[in-house]
C-alpha cells in the first residue's frame, strides 16, 4: 500500500503552518536565487527544509532571520 505524500506549494498551508520557496525569498529579499541557497544551506536563514531539490522555509523561521517577533 503506497502512502501520498503531501506536496508543499508556494503560499500553501499544512497545519496552519505557511511555507515560502526560495522563489518567494528571492522576490521578498531582493537577493539572487543562488545566494538564498547558499544561506538556507549553512543555515543563516534558520529552519530550512529540504525536500528532493527544493527548499521551503516556514513564516515562523523566516521572521525570526528578519527580526520580526
């Protein structure tokens, strides 16, 4: 019995919980793609999630890299 697994899209929310792509952060920041990557990797943007190639970084953790409470 194979299981779904749920799929994230931009402006999607699971469990009241909102995601953006790196797509959204590249329009939010006006940083390049690249360097987005580059931060959710090493971990300077906090909490990022990796699923196959792509990343999704939760409102909650994207204010706190942003300073907002």
């Amino acid at each position: 019995m194979e299981t779904k697994v749920k799929r994230i899209y931009p402006g999607k929310q699971i469990k009241d919980i909102k995601f953006y792509k790196v797509e959204d952060l590249e329009a939010i920041l006006g940083l390049k793609k690249r360097t987005i990557r580059k931060y959710l990797r090493t971990g300077r943007i906090p909490g990022a999630i990796k699923l196959g190639r792509r990343y999704f970084v939760s409102t909650k953790n994207f204010d706190r890299y942003i300073g907002k409470k």
